[in-house]
C-alpha cells in the first residue's frame, strides 16, 4: 500500500496490506488522531510501472480524479497499438460491458458507506459483467513496445475493490461503527477532506498530483503532437532544456492521440492531456484583434483545469496553443513565468496576416517572454508594440542529428556528382495550399514540357480541402509517404541537389535548413523569415510570389546546365548552417529564464 500525494516523491509512505487495513478502521473511529489519503487507488505496482514509462502516470490520475466528480468510480483499461502513437477515449461503463481495471480509483466517502451498509451487494456491481454501477471508463492506448518484457497485464481492479470491501465488510471492527467515539467536536473541519485543500486556488475538481521542487520544471504546451514543424521545434527545444538541467514536461490541448516515439518519451519527464471537453484552440469567437479571432475560453471560458494542470510548474512555453493564452494572467499570479513560441502568421482568404501572433499580441501582458523562430519574426513583434526586453529569438535550427556516416556520405555524393547527371530536385511536406502545391504542379509540368534533365521525389501527404486544387494522377503517383525517422529524412536530402519549397506565407521552415545542411540547394519563394538564411545566387534561389514559376523554371534550366554552379551554391548552403544547432538557440533564453528566477528568490 502506497500512502502519498504524489507517486514519485521520495518520502512516499508504504505500508503492508494488514497495516493500511488497521490504519483504515483507525480513521473510521478517531479521524482527529489518525489520517490516511482519502481517495483510494487500486492497481498494481506493473501497472504504475508501465504508466512511468510511458510518462503518463500524473496525468492520467489527475484526469481520473477529474472524473470522481461525475460518478463515484473511474476505471483504466490499458491496450496495445502497433504505432508509436499514444491516446485516449472516455465512456460511461454502467450497462456496456465488464471492466478489465487496471486501475480504479473511488470517490473519497464510498468505501466508508459501503462497509457502513448492511449489504455490500449493490457494491458488487462494479465488478459485475455487464458493470451495474455508474462509473466513467477510460480506455489508454500505448504502443505495444511498452508492453513487451512484462507479463499479462493486471486487469482485476474492480474485482480486487470488491474483494476488499467484502473483507472489510465481514470484519469484528465494523461493530465499532455503530458507535461515536470521539467526544469533543472535530477541531479540523478539513480533516475528512484534505483533498480538496489543494484544489482551493485553482478551484479545479482535482490538483495536479505532482510535487514540484528544484525551480526546473518546464511545461509545453501544444494542441497537438504529430510531425509538423511547430512539434519539432517543441521537441529540440525541450531536449536542449533538459541537457541543461531542466525538467520538460509535455500537454496536449486538444488531440485525444498524439505521436509519441521514443526520443518523445526519452525527451519528456511526462505527458498530460487537458481531456476538457469545453477547450478548443480556436472555438467559438465573439471579439477579434486586428481581425484575428480572440476564442471566447480565453476570455471567460472554464479555465479552472487547465489552470490546475499548469500551475505547479515554474515555467510554461505555449507553442500555437490558440485559446490557452486565457490562462497565462493566472499562471503568472502563482509565481509560473510564461512564454509564447511564435513561428508565423497565416493568411486569411484575403491574404491579411492572423493567427498566433496577433492572438499572442492580444495576451502579450500575459506573457513574460516572447520566443519568436527568427530574427525578422522578432523585428515585427517588436514593431506591433511588445517590448524589446521581452523578445528572446529562438532561431531554428536541422530538428534532427545527422545519424552517423550522413557527413562522410553528404562530401562523396557532392563531391562526385557528374556533370552528365540529371538535376535531382526534392519536395518535402504536406501538399497543401499554404505550401503552393498549384504552383510545384506547375513547375513540374512546366519542367517536363521544356524536356529539362531533371528528376523529381516528391514527399508528404495531399490535404484534402483548404482550397488546394486536386494532384493530377502523373503528378500523384510521383508522390512518396511522409517521412518521419532521421535516417529517412537524411537519405532524402543526401539524395537531392534543389529542395523546392514555393510557399505562399512561412516562418523559417526547418525543411530548408535540413536541406541546406546536407548540401541541397534551397529554392523556396520569398515568404516568412526565408531570406534570413537564403541568400539568392550565393546558397541558393529565392523566387518572387509574383512570377513564381516562371523564376523557378529559370532557375532549374540554369542549374541544370551548369554543375559548377551546383557545387558552389551547395558547398556555401553547407558552410553556412556549421554550428547551428539548438543548444545554441536555446541558450538565451535558458539565461533569461535563470535571471528572472535568481530576481524571484532575491525579492522572497
């Protein structure tokens, strides 16, 4: 038995099964001399081991202990998935079908009633097939690596809470119950309910379970987690933080799944998901500033939980996470410092500038830091108004480690490529209209018509709607599935001379300084932050959005035709991204951070 508030502090208490028991009937007759944890938790030591490891332990007891409100019991099902993927979904167990609980967690009161009552019958249906008692199930997916080395997995908690209260029920101690034994009036009103002491500031239906200490957690925040680019600028960043000394820990706003692969699990202390049904990124908007919506939860929606599950933390790093931003006033009154990451602005169907950075220039005071991806980001923050002392530039950097032997392949490939070789050009992302899929078709067809030397890859997943036009069959069966792994993506990039991008809006996308890194000369349009590292006719080509194709085809016959040209523009594209990487990018703001930290402990 585990007596604690937090499953991983040091100085949990442990107690054998005979003493908890006589410790219970101790609190049922003098409360005011005796205490124990009131909510009770039955699971299995495997199960809060394989939880650890899949760095979901805290969340998922916070979101159970959530769902005490609803019904007196909340139960986990743990099942395998073949992909590195990890989620969840919730139902109403009563009348749908047996429980296999790895974990159940009761409603503080319910064991006491039911060893009270004459009968334990009733309680029995919680154990019932189909379960007869009101409670809230959760189903947990985890990949299936996360189970192997472990034997069959514990899926008896209901059955073992009804063995229990049957135990408890039969005892000689429960006569005690039908007499008072403590004379004097109870000097602690909160003694029965010490769970609800700490939900008080946040007025959330449960704190967050875990004991902070040290000043080094840092929590971030994104919607989703898949493999965009804002993810991976969240993953280096953390992984950088935490080769500092820092703590990252990881919450999903709004997705019920989220890509989570090993170096996502060795990266982050934990994972939590809001699971708040009345959160939306971009809900339902009745303001706007400067034409960008403001989503009404960030105004005066039910913050309580998101403010609970963030609170403990000493700093917080919000990366697109729309109408979370709400909640960052209140952070900062619990001493929690507070940052945005801030990548780009869309465009709306009119080409005006929105998003996240005017939504983050709604909530600027909110914020005690502002991380924009590049210098010029950084300019525009500061020319709309955020102060200069504000602004820490998080400059991107490659978002993977070359794997071992890339650079020894990247010099003979470059070095050794004929003059005779057609020019290999490589697309890489999703195919959508912010990335000017009409355009790429038509350079490709325009490419193809001209009977240019040129052979393309082209890499990522259509998405369907936002106003893309459809992919012409001998366009689409050059398509390749997107690629996730390093060593995928640096084959793709040892393999091209020209890494096309000819986007309408970006910020500074990571696929051009991969490219650039391994020798591919980048070719993207003049959007976003993309001049800051593409230097036309000296590392690579900028095409104008006016005359997008024709620049492009332009630029392709020249290369083309002129393989001095290659090895210069990629030799310099090589030089130029030496040395930078995240732990350089990070580091500002790591300083920053510190300083302000060092200025807390000073004013205490």
């Amino acid at each position: 038995m585990l007596l604690t508030v937090d499953p991983d502090a040091p100085d949990a208490r442990r107690l054998p099964a005979a003493e908890f028991e006589q410790l219970w009937w101790r609190t049922q007759t003098d409360n005011s001399q005796h205490h124990m944890p009131p909510i009770l938790v039955m699971t299995h030591s495997a199960v809060l081991e394989q939880l650890r490891d899949a760095r979901l332990l805290h969340g998922v007891l916070w979101t159970m202990e959530r769902r005490l409100s609803r019904h007196c019991f909340t139960a986990l099902e743990i099942e395998p998935r073949e992909a590195e993927r990890i989620g969840w979904s919730e139902h109403e167990a009563q009348g749908t079908a047996g429980l296999n609980a790895a974990m159940l967690m009761v409603r503080p009161g319910t064991l006491a009633a039911i060893v009270r009552d004459s009968s334990i019958a009733w309680a029995t249906g919680i154990a019932s097939n189909p379960c007869a008692m009101p409670a809230t199930l959760m189903r947990l997916q985890l990949p299936e690596a996360l189970f192997s080395g472990r034997d069959g997995l514990y899926t008896s908690a209901a059955h073992d809470f009804v063995a229990m209260t049957a135990r408890f029920h039969a005892s000689a101690h429960r006569a005690a119950l039908n007499h008072s034994w403590d004379w004097r009036n109870a000097d602690i009103p909160w003694r029965a309910r010490t769970q609800e002491i700490s939900r008080v500031p946040t007025k959330a239906d449960a704190a967050y379970p875990r004991v902070a200490g040290g000043g080094r957690d840092i929590g971030f925040v994104l919607p989703l987690v898949e493999f965009g680019g804002v993810e991976r600028v969240a993953l280096n960043t953390a992984r950088a933080m935490k080769s500092a000394g820092w703590r990252p820990h990881l919450f999903v706003l709004e997705a019920q799944s989220c890509q989570f692969s090993a170096e996502w699990r060795e990266t982050f202390e934990s994972v939590t998901f809001l699971a708040d049904a009345n959160f939306s990124t971009w809900g339902p908007a009745n303001s706007n500033y400067l034409g960008t919506d403001v989503p009404d939860w960030s105004r005066f929606g039910d913050q309580r939980h998101a403010t609970a599950m963030l609170a403990w933390l000493d700093a917080v790093v919000n990366f697109h996470g729309g109408a979370i931003s709400g909640v960052m006033g209140r952070l900062k009154r619990f001493g929690v410092k507070t940052a945005l990451s801030l990548h780009l602005s869309d465009q709306s169907p009119f080409r005006r500038l929105v998003g996240n950075t005017y939504l983050g220039l709604a909530f600027e005071h909110a914020y005690d830091l502002v991380l924009p991806c590049s210098e010029q980001l950084g300019d525009w923050c500061h020319g709309m108004g955020i102060p200069a002392d504000k602004i820490v530039p998080l400059l991107n950097a490659p978002s993977f480690d070359l794997p071992e032997g890339a650079l020894a392949r990247i010099e003979a490939r470059r070095a050794l490529r004929s003059p005779q070789d057609p020019l290999r050009v490589i697309y890489l992302g999703r195919l959508d209209h912010q990335k000017g899929v009409e355009r790429l078709i038509s350079i490709i067809e325009a490419a193809g018509a001209a009977r240019l030397p040129v052979e393309w890859r082209l890499i990522g997943k259509a998405v369907l709607g936002d106003n893309a036009p459809e992919i012409p069959p001998h366009i689409a069966g050059l398509l390749e599935p997107p690629l996730t792994t390093p060593e995928g993506l640096a084959e793709a990039f040892e393999w091209a001379d020209v890494f096309i991008l000819p986007s309408y809006y970006e910020g500074l996308p990571l696929t051009i300084l991969e490219a650039m890194r391994s020798g591919t000369i980048p070719m993207a349009t003049d959007a976003g932050a993309v001049t800051e590292v593409v230097r036309q006719g000296e590392n690579g080509v900028v095409l104008s959005q006016d005359d997008t194709v024709a620049e492009a085809l332009s630029a392709l016959t020249r290369l083309a035709g002129d393989p001095d040209l290659v090895q210069r523009l990629s030799a310099q594209a090589r030089r130029d991204m030496r040395g930078r990487d995240w732990d350089g990018a990070v580091k500002p703001l790591i300083e920053r951070l510190e300083i302000m930290q060092a200025a807390d402990r000073r004013k205490k």
